[in-house]
C-alpha cells in the first residue's frame, strides 16, 4: 500500500470519527429527562414515600394514600391550600340552620361519575352508611360523629340506618342533621371518609362492607374526581388520567399524574436530580445543608400540621405503668434531636396539638429531665434499669428518619440503663401492626386532616380507630365530648387543654417534634402553594 493511500484512509477513518462524534452529541443533546418530557405532555411526576395500602377512601388511613385520593375522589367540600378552608366540591352550594344542627347540600347538576352516571344524594348516603358500619369498621368512621346517630350505628346501638341524620330531599339535595354544633364541619366533609363511592361498582365485586375487592383495581374503579385511574403497578408507579367528565375539567392543566412510591428518600432524592421527578415526597435530613449552601432554589421546608410521636402499647408490661411510661419520655432530649439530627428543620414538640392550630394553644407539658426519668424508674422497681426488659421500637422510613430512633435508644440506653432494639418495617407492615397493637413502641406520626385541635385531640378518644395504644379514657372523653358541644371558643379550647393535660400527664404517647414539609419541586410547578394540611389538588396546577 503506497503512502497516499495510507494517509487518505486515515484522513477518511479520522472523519468518520468526528462525524460519529458529532451525531453522537447531537443524539445526546436531544435526550430529555423525564420531567422535561411531562413538560411538554403536562405530565406531572410526583414521589409519594410509599405503596398505598388500597384505593378505598373508606379503608385507608396514610396521608400518602391521601394524596393519591384526592385525584380519583372528591366530597361535598374540598379545602383551599393557602387557608385551609372549605369550598365547593360536589356540593355547588349550602345552607345551615340557624342553630347550626341542619346542612343542606346543593349537589352540582353536571357532577358524574367516571362513567357517565350522575352523583347524586344517595350516592352519599350510601357511602355514609358504608364507612359507618361496624362490618366495615373503618378506622375514620369517627369522622362522620358529629352526625346524628353516626356513633350509635356504628356502635351497633342503632340498627336502622335512616335514624343517622342524613336523608336526600331530592337527587341533587343532601340534607344532614347533627348530633351538636359542629363549626369545622366544611372541612370535615372535605376529608377521605366523606368521599362517596360508586354503589354499583362495589356491589359488583362484593359486598358493601367488604374489605380489598377488585373494585379499586384499574379496570374497575369508578370514581367522581378530576382524575381516573390508568395504571396501578405495586412498587412501581400509580397513573392517573384527566377526567373529562369532571364538571371543572375545562380548567385543569394537568394530562396526568404520575405516583412512585419511593420509599427510601436518598433513592427519590437521586431520581430528582437526574430529571425523573418533578417533585418529591421528602429530602433526606443528611442533603438539606447542602441543599440549602449550594443549590436552595428546589428546597422547600414548610409549616406542617403535623407532630411526630411514640405510641406505647399499654396493654403490654411494663408500659402498662404510667411510670415508665412518663420516664421514657422525660429521657427525650427533643431540642437535641430537633439540632443535630434534624438540623433545624422541626421544632421540639411539648404536647400533641402542634402550637396555634385554628388560634389554640396546648399546655407545655412534655419535658426533658433525665434527673426525673431515673426517678421514675425507681418508684417503678427498676432502679438503675435493673430488671428493664428489653424492649423493641418499630419505625418505617416514610413515618420518621432512622437516625432519630438511633438517637433516642442511645439516650435510653446512656441516660436509664435500658437496651434498645430497634425493628424497621415496611410502610404497610408498620401501619398494620399500630392497628393490631403488635408493637411495644411505635415511632409515630399524624398529619391533621382539618385546621382544629380537635383532629389531635380526637385521635386519642376510645372511639377512635387511630389511637392505637390501648389507652382508654372516661374522664379524656367526656372532655373531649363536652369540648365538641361547646359553641364558645375560649370555653371549649380551655376544655380541650384539661383533656390534653390528662393524656400528657398518663402517657400513652411521647410527642418527639412537630413537623415540616421538607421536600424538592423543580420551578416549572405553577400553582403548588405551601399547605398547612399538606394536601395538594392538581387540577389546580400546571407545567410551565
């Protein structure tokens, strides 16, 4: 081979080279993350923390649920997110009576369900009498209370339905009669456990108090919010589509709703800076200083109507000796855990109610005294931690960061004697133990469903499905009872600080912090306000 040649085919081996590279870069620069494609198709990609435990807005209890929910269902309110409260759901428009005791809801003409049929007063009766069953047993039925006859019927004290409060004037007219003046009750009707659901759709895959059929399944559902259900996939991912026959579809942006349940925060943290999210559900504690030096725009820390606790099972020894419980408690250095684990982002929390929720303020009674702790362990025949059995805190990722359960063991274990074993648990597994009581500590946490101490307050009456300690009452119920039929604010407020002080002082729980939304979104998010309650309705925002 001549020289000519030689060099022609390594000027011809050097121009195929840059002509890959260049196509190569240009294949490359045309290559869109995730979230820039949902951009363009107005899909709206969201981290939700966990797999839901189902689709029935009766049955589910997790606010990750929830946010799901709010896509497929809608009830006769629904809440602003800037003030939390009431608007226009299903219900056009309402009028009380003069003592409060009377709603009658106006249901919209053009409100449908997901096929076609119209929404309609019975579809609410039903959905009532559902969640109110005591076959259903549904841990939320205490949200409908203030209901007349609602606790009697799922007491099982009343066996006819039509001695509730609740009777359709017409198709389109809902008429609810209370037990008390409720004035919270707007937002009541806004909660999960008022959302209707479709009568035939659940007689067709069983009985109407029947607990995970298909009817939530894809293929199946049948729902009356802005959004339908596309794709359910467990651990992968929940689609929902825009609805058309939503009666404000005309105004919604949004094409879909894409959910992950991410369970860890570092994984969903990661897809959010590699383009496959829009938003997430969280953010890593240990990436929020660096968030917060080098790149803040995406961080966001919000106020959150929210408290992070321990459940004692108190049916189990030694937590059935308020004694250690209190000492447990006293042995929470929460300002510490507050500093140095969640760096600023929470505050010590020294009662269950978070401080001026709706104007109310709890009693501080809630401390740390490890002086005191070991006291307490003495008078209860464990001095030194001698004789303490070793006991088992249970957790998940989604509810609480590891490193704070680490935390308060290594404080138990240096400041009281006592060993620590520590049982992380899948999201789902976690949750059902709480409500079966296999637990003996449970690191907690409840996010209010309405701006009222009565959503904290309420949660640990004997009636309520979610109190989940075994720790019952008398004198906490009738304070909480009396609070609910008290129309003066600062009366009814002081009745809920002596019921607070019971629970405080008794100790069925150990209030850790209040919380925060801490999470990241990504600027093209148009619309997505901070919330106190947490909850968002994407048919509000957009993809700019």
């Amino acid at each position: 081979m001549n020289h000519v040649s030689l060099r022609f085919m390594r000027l011809s081996f050097v121009a195929l080279l840059t002509t890959c590279a260049l196509l190569t870069s240009e294949v490359f620069a045309k290559r869109e993350t995730a979230a820039e494609t949902g951009l363009h198709t107005h899909t709206l990609l969201l981290g939700n923390g966990a797999e839901p435990r189902d689709l029935d807005p009766h049955v589910v209890i997790a606010y990750t649920d929830y946010n799901i929910l709010v896509a497929l269902f809608e009830g006769l309110t629904v809440l602003d997110e800037a003030t939390s409260r009431p608007l226009p759901g299903m219900a056009e428009h309402w009028d009380i009576s003069n003592d409060g005791l009377i709603y009658t809801f106006h249901l919209r003409a053009d409100a449908k369900w997901t096929n076609g049929d119209p929404v309609t007063a019975d579809d609410f009766i039903f959905s009532m009498e559902r969640i109110l069953s005591p076959e259903l047993a549904s841990e939320y039925a205490y949200m409908l209370a203030p209901i007349k006859g609602a606790e009697d019927y799922t007491a099982g004290k009343i066996k006819n339905f039509t001695e509730v409060g609740v009777r359709a004037v017409d198709s389109h007219t809902l008429k609810i009669t209370l037990a008390r003046p409720t004035p919270y009750l707007l937002s009541l009707a806004a909660h999960q456990s008022w959302f209707p659901v479709h009568k035939p759709t659940i007689l067709k895959f069983g009985q109407p108090h029947q607990r995970g059929t298909r009817w939530t399944r894809p293929e199946n559902l049948v729902g009356n919010g802005p959004f339908t259900l596309a794709k359910w996939e467990p651990d992968q991912r929940i689609v929902v589509k825009k609805n058309p026959l939503y009666y404000d579809s005309v105004r919604n942006k949004i094409e879909e709703v894409v959910f992950f349940p991410i369970g860890d925060p570092s994984v969903e943290e990661r897809n959010f800076r590699t383009g496959q999210l829009h938003s997430t559900y969280s953010v890593p504690v240990s990436r929020v200083a660096p968030y917060r030096n080098q790149s803040p725009s995406p961080l966001r820390i919000e106020a959150l109507l929210e408290t992070n606790y321990f459940r004692f099972n108190i049916t189990k020894p030694p937590f059935n000796d308020t004694r250690v419980r209190r000492a447990l408690s006293l042995a929470i250095d929460r300002a510490a855990i507050v500093r140095s684990v969640m760096q600023d982002t929470r505050l010590p929390a020294a009662s269950l109610v978070p401080p001026n929720t709706a104007g109310y303020n709890s009693p501080a009674r809630v401390a740390t005294d490890f002086a005191a702790a070991r006291q307490l362990l003495v008078e209860a025949g464990f001095a030194g931690g001698k004789g303490f059995p070793k006991i088992e805190i249970q957790y998940s990722t989604p509810v609480i960061d590891p490193r704070v359960v680490e935390a308060i063991q290594e404080m138990w274990r240096r400041e009281l004697n006592i060993e620590v074993a520590l049982a992380p648990l899948e999201y789902r597994v976690h949750i059902d133990n709480q409500h079966i009581l296999a637990f003996q500590i449970s690191a907690s946490r409840w996010i209010g469903d309405y701006n009222d101490p009565s959503t904290f307050t309420d949660l640990m009456t004997s009636q309520s499905g979610n109190n989940d300690t075994g720790w019952k009452s008398p004198a906490y119920d009738q304070l909480v009872d009396s609070a609910a039929r008290e129309r003066d604010e600062a009366k009814r407020y002081s009745l809920l600080q002596q019921a607070e002080t019971l629970l405080l002082d008794d100790a069925p729980i150990a209030p850790v912090f209040f919380g925060t939304r801490t999470y990241l979104i990504r600027p093209e998010v148009k619309g997505w306000i901070p919330t106190l309650l947490g909850i968002h309705r994407y048919q509000t925002l957009s993809l700019e």
